[in-house]
C-alpha cells in the first residue's frame, strides 16, 4: 500500500475493532513536555525525581529508535456500569484497565498489532496510561488537553489511549487548534483537588497527587496527606467528576467482564483481612503491576479509608492494626485510631 492509502486502512481497523478515534501523528520529541516537566520541577522541587525520571518519554526514538510514527486509538470507557462498592475508592481508568485479559480493549488492541505486523510494519504498543499518550493524542487530532490535564473529546475525558510506535512513514493528522477548551473562568477541578496537587491551570504536583501516593508507595503517606486522601483506595477522579464538560457523560450501559467480581470483594474489611492466597488470585490480578509482595499498602489503605469515613463500625479492624505484624500497617493503626477518637471528641 502507498502511504496515504495504509493511513487509511489503519484507521479503519481501528474503527472497524471498535475503537471511537484513530489518529496518526510523528515519532519526533514532544519538546514541549520537555519544557514543562522543567517547569514543574521548578515550581515542586520535592516531585522533581519523578518529573526527571518522565522525561524518557518525551523521546519516542529513545525507546524505540525504529520508530517513525505514532498511531494512537481512543476508547471511551464511560460506555461501563460502575459497582457501587467501588465508586469514590478506585479511579475509574484502572477499574476498567484495557490491558486486562478478558476486555473487549485487550482483544482489539491485540488484533489491531496484529494488523499493524501483518501490513508490513514493526509495531509497539507504548504504556497507555503514561502523559505523552495524551500528547500523541493532540498531536493527532483527537482533542485537547483541559486544565485538569487530561485529554478530552466529544465523550469527556473518560477514555482509554493506546499508543503504538511503527516503522513507517504514515500521514499524520492535524492537530486541532489550540482554542479554549475550558468553560471562562472555570476553576472547579483546582478547587476540588483534595491534596491541593492541583493548584493551578494545567500545573500539577505529582507528588502530592492522590493517584501517585495510592500507588507508588514506598512508604506510608505523611500525616497530613492521609486526611487529605479520604477513602480512595488507588488512583483518584475528584478533578473529572467535578469537571462541566462531563456532565452527563457516562452512560452506564455495559458490564466490564469481571468487575462485579471484584466489587464483591474489595470492600474495605475485606482488604484488610485477606489472606495472602486470596489476595495473590484476586485483587493483586486486576492490579497486576502492583508486586504481589506490596499487600501491606492495600492493608494500610483500607484502614486509612476506614479511619476518614467516619464509621464506627470499623473501630474493630482499627484496633486490629494497631497490633498487626507489618509495622507500616501498624503505624496506620495508631494514626487511625487517633483520628476517629479526635473525631469523636469533636
């Protein structure tokens, strides 16, 4: 096929494996994620290390030196019902993680390299939960990039991205054009960030952030955070669900395969008490790039969670830690337990 006409007939594919939006952009450097990442670790010195350690993803050729162009798919995950159990505890886009055996996400990426190796190329799928994902997204085409940073379309921000990087020389797409996406003078996704890591348009303190403190644990969170960070268990959706534009978004029509599953099971005591069998079959799957040796974060969270909620009925699993074997999950204890009984002072 000649250039333009196996553009084509990738974004077909795409479409055709029911994905919303296929886009192609080049495989040079993202510069201007270069240029923020130094900005933000100017104005968060304490999130530098973890700003450094993104720049490998601003230089596509870095990683794969073959590379020529992008091609990015859009999948909106608004389309599934969310358990009740899991709502304000899980952020949504691991909750319905398209790299899970079993989704329909995982079947049509898979069949799309596939298509992709069978046409002649050379093709990777890149981490689609990294930010440059969202970039390539803007790069070609597909939205643009609110103040809360993420990326949004017609469907919200509710989407999964993947990215893969092949050797040849597709046509790349149109960026829009970079308008206003935001509602004047909007500022509710900054007002509602429970950790402040939010403070301003576009800024972010990855540090401080709910979603990297709930997941990138090498240590408990300073005191100060674990208030902040209320019954969120990994990740957080507090700046997408406040956001205008996505008001009426999710439709709440299908069933992710397994997720009533693992609803059932990841409630708050349950977390805490479960042995390390169940926890290594069931919840440590859906999470799989979590070490399975990492259960005393899990154990922590959850009595953290049980400690911000308020409820009596956990002071039993409370009193539990404070005696438990892990001295992280220990220390959790003693901080929760100080926090319900300050509350009940109150």
């Amino acid at each position: 096929m000649v250039e333009k006409a196996l553009s084509e007939a990738v974004k077909h594919k795409a479409l055709e494996l029911g994905y919303d939006a296929c886009g192609i952009a080049d495989a040079t450097d993202f510069e201007e994620y270069l240029l923020e990442l130094a900005r933000r670790s100017a104005l968060f010195p304490e999130s530098k290390r973890l700003y450094d350690w993104l720049e490998r993803l601003a230089r596509p050729r870095a990683v794969f030196e073959w590379a020529r162009s992008l091609v990015v798919c859009a999948r909106r995950y608004n389309r599934y019902r969310l358990p009740d159990g899991l709502k304000g505890r899980f952020g949504k886009v691991y909750v319905f993680d398209g790299r899970l055996p079993g989704s329909n996400e995982h079947a049509a990426a898979t069949a799309f390299e596939a298509f992709l190796q069978e046409n002649g190329m050379q093709a990777k799928n890149t981490d689609p939960v990294a930010a440059t994902t969202r970039l390539t997204a803007v790069r070609a085409g597909l939205g643009r990039i609110a103040k809360n940073n993420f990326l949004y379309t017609k469907y919200g921000s509710w989407q999964w991205l993947d990215v893969w990087a092949v050797d040849k020389e597709l046509t790349p797409d149109e960026p829009l054009k970079k308008t206003s996406l935001c509602p004047d003078g909007c500022t509710r996704c900054i007002d509602a960030c429970p950790t402040k890591a939010l403070q301003a348009p576009n800024t972010m303190n990855m540090g401080a952030c709910i979603a990297y403190l709930s997941y990138s644990l090498r240590d408990l969170p300073s005191e100060d955070r674990r208030s902040q960070m209320g019954e969120w268990l990994y990740g957080c959706d507090v700046c997408q669900d406040v956001c205008p534009m996505n008001e009426r978004k999710w439709k709440e029509g299908e069933t992710f395969p397994g997720l009533d599953a693992l609803a059932s099971v990841a409630t708050l005591e349950n977390i805490f008490q479960m042995d390390e069998i169940s926890y290594k079959t069931v919840l440590q799957p859906w999470f799989w790039y979590i070490k399975p040796e990492a259960q005393w974060i899990w154990r922590a969270s959850s009595i953290r969670a049980m400690a911000n909620s308020g409820k009596e009925e956990y002071r039993e699993y409370i009193d539990a830690a404070c005696n438990d074997s892990d001295a992280r999950v220990r220390e959790m204890g003693l901080w929760a337990k100080q926090r319900v009984t300050h509350a009940r002072e109150d």
